[in-house]
C-alpha cells in the first residue's frame, strides 16, 4: 500500500524482486508451519495422554437424547449401532458426524431389536436452529436425590433442601437426574410444579425456571454409573500418522462447518476472542491447553488460505495466477483487492466480537 515505494524500481533485497514461484513460497510458508504444528501437537498428545473413547458395545443402557431426537422417533435406551451402514466404534463422535456428515439414517437396537430410523432432509441446519449441543448423550442412571442448592436461586427459594427426591415435574415421572434437567430446560422462564418426596411425606413446589434453562440444584455424582471410557495407547510410531489424521480430521470438519455461517441461525452462533477463550476449560489442564492449541493452529492456516485479499490465500490467487501467465497482476487491481479484502476482514472481526458481546448482556 506505499504508493511511493512501489513507484520506484524493485530492489534486489524486495520481496517484489524475486521470481513469483519463491514469493509463491514465501507467501505459504506460515499456513505450512500452522499446518505442521497442528500435526505435531496432535501427534504428541496421543503419544503422551492417549486417546479416550466411549465404546459403543459397551454402552449398556443405550444414550439419553435431545427433546428433538426424540421428536423423529429416537427413544431414550435406544443404541446407536450404525451411521448410513457403517459400524460405530466411538460414541465420542456420533454427535459430529450427525451435525456434518449429512447422515441419511441411524441403526439402532431397541428392546432387543435392530431397526432403521430415517433422519428428516436438513437435519444439520435444524439442529443448528434449535440450538442443539448434544444431539445424544450417554445415558447414566444417577439418583435424583438433591445434594445441594445453590443460594439466591429459584430452588433455595422454593424450599427445596438437600435430601429431597424430585419424583415428578408436571405430573410427569422422573427417575434419573438427566431426565430432570431435560424437562426443566422445556420450561426456561415458566413456572414449574416439582414434586419431592422428603422423609416419608410428599410436597409439591411451584419455581420459576432461570432462562438458562436451571433452578439451582446439584445431585450427588457416582462415577461408578457413567459410561464405561477406554484410553488408547499409541507408540511414538504410532502417533505422527495419528496425529495427522486428527489434523485431517480437524480441518475437514471446520470447513465443512463453515456451511452454517450462510445460515441465519449459523450467523448467530459466531463468535470472536470470547468464545475462542471459553473454549479452554476453566481450570488448568495441560491435555486441554495442547489440544486447543493445535486446533486454533489448524483453523489459523485454513482461514488464512482462503482465497480472501489480504490474507496469505489472496496473495497466493494472484501468485498463482502470474505463475500460470506469467504475467503479474497489476499494482491498481492489487490495491483494490486488498482494500476489499481489508474491509470484509474488519466487518468479520466487528460482527463476530460483536455477537460476543451481546451474548454476554442477554445470557
């Protein structure tokens, strides 16, 4: 962008002076360093920490599912066999593959028995719309027995005291905890009718849902009922092609998931530092810290690649090009690009921060 720099000659120690296949290079080299990072990081983390998997097989009673899943015809205890025909091994990675595959059907067993259940045409974008999280999670049969209530909360106020077994919401039976929170976050800002047995007698509390969708009480947690998780080990052999294929894995995946933000749900959920910053868990954990690491590291190179003016992607279109021709685009259309380019870049950095910001004020 110096105008009077450029009109003068290029100067043997410019950037502009050398050939347009070293530039190409030049122009490369840190999505190559992002990329090679990535892989590494990934790499040294399976070779150090392992990798944890929830085995299918071993997921006696069967997942526990969204209010929408069971809306198509999904039933809590239903397991998850098999995604268009091929055989599930993680449940680690069902939730995703459901969100960015575009999977056309879902074979579970239920009561013993295997059948087919066909997924409605968008049901990506619809779990976007609803806000989705966690299409199906594990199912664990922990005790609906209060062990805590949180101060200043709609439980405290109600009454509700540590010992209590919530029974039914509604009238509705309830008999593990996820069942609990599944109802109780239909009805964010309405009242609800909780029914707790206390001592040998029953009583019934009317409370007010938070808008988060919580009223502020915690149960008691036993890890001998959560799922079963079994840690693969993998040689220092073994983790460089299993870390590339995380990185592989990981790009992929992201721009895939780009296909949301043409979407008016999609283009709500972006975000900018602050959610980049929540994604790091809230206490130290050096597993968290190197994983992380190596997915923004991933994410930097294949935003950065984007044929976008301004960024290293829009330099090398028009290396490319000049490469091809062997003509080198001219200064005028250069400057126009990057100013563009500049100003979609800014415009992204002011929504994405922007829809952080306003998510902190109305959560």
């Amino acid at each position: 962008m110096d105008k009077d720099q450029m009109a003068l000659p290029p100067q043997p120690w410019e950037f502009r002076a050398k050939p347009a296949w070293q530039r190409l290079i030049i122009m490369v080299g840190g999505v190559t360093v992002n990329v090679i990072l990535g892989i590494l990081i990934y790499g040294l983390v399976l070779w150090h920490w392992g990798q944890e998997v929830i085995p299918v097989d071993k997921m006696q009673h069967g997942v526990f599912c969204d209010p929408y899943m069971l809306e198509i015809g999904f039933k809590d205890g239903d397991k998850i066999l098999a995604l268009d025909g091929e055989k599930l091994v993680d449940f680690n990675i069902v939730n995703k593959l459901l969100l960015l595959n575009d999977v056309q059907k879902v074979t579970i067993e239920r009561d013993g028995k295997q059948m087919d259940i066909a997924l409605p045409a968008g049901l990506d974008h619809e779990l976007v719309r609803k806000g989705v999280k966690m299409s199906f999670q594990a199912r664990i049969y922990i005790d609906n027995v209060v062990d805590s209530v949180l101060a200043d909360t709609p439980a405290m106020r109600a009454g509700l005291q540590k010992g209590d077994s919530v029974i039914s919401i509604n009238n509705i039976p309830v008999s593990t905890h996820q069942e609990t929170q599944r109802i109780i976050g239909l009805h964010r800002n309405f009242n609800i009718d909780l029914e707790v047995k206390r001592g040998g007698e029953t009583k019934n509390l009317i409370l007010e849902v938070s808008k988060k969708g919580t009223i502020g009480y915690g149960v008691k947690q036993d890890r001998t009922k959560l799922p079963r998780v079994d840690t693969l080990h993998y040689t220092l052999a073994q983790a460089i092609p299993g870390g590339f294929k995380e990185a592989w894995s990981t790009i992929t995946d992201y721009a895939v998931s780009l296909k949301f933000i043409f979407s008016k749900a999609g283009a709500k959920q972006m975000g900018g530092f602050i959610t980049i910053a929540k994604i790091f868990p809230n206490e130290w954990n050096w597993w968290a810290f190197w994983e992380k690491t190596a997915f923004i590291s991933l994410v930097l190179a294949f935003m950065n690649i984007l044929p976008i003016p301004a960024l290293d992607g829009g330099h090398v279109m028009f290396l490319i090009w000049e490469v091809i021709t062997g003509k080198a685009v001219s200064q005028k259309i250069l400057e126009g690009a990057q100013m563009v380019g500049m100003v979609l870049l800014l415009g992204l950095l002011l929504y994405a921060n922007g829809m952080d910001f306003l998510r902190l004020a109305t959560d």
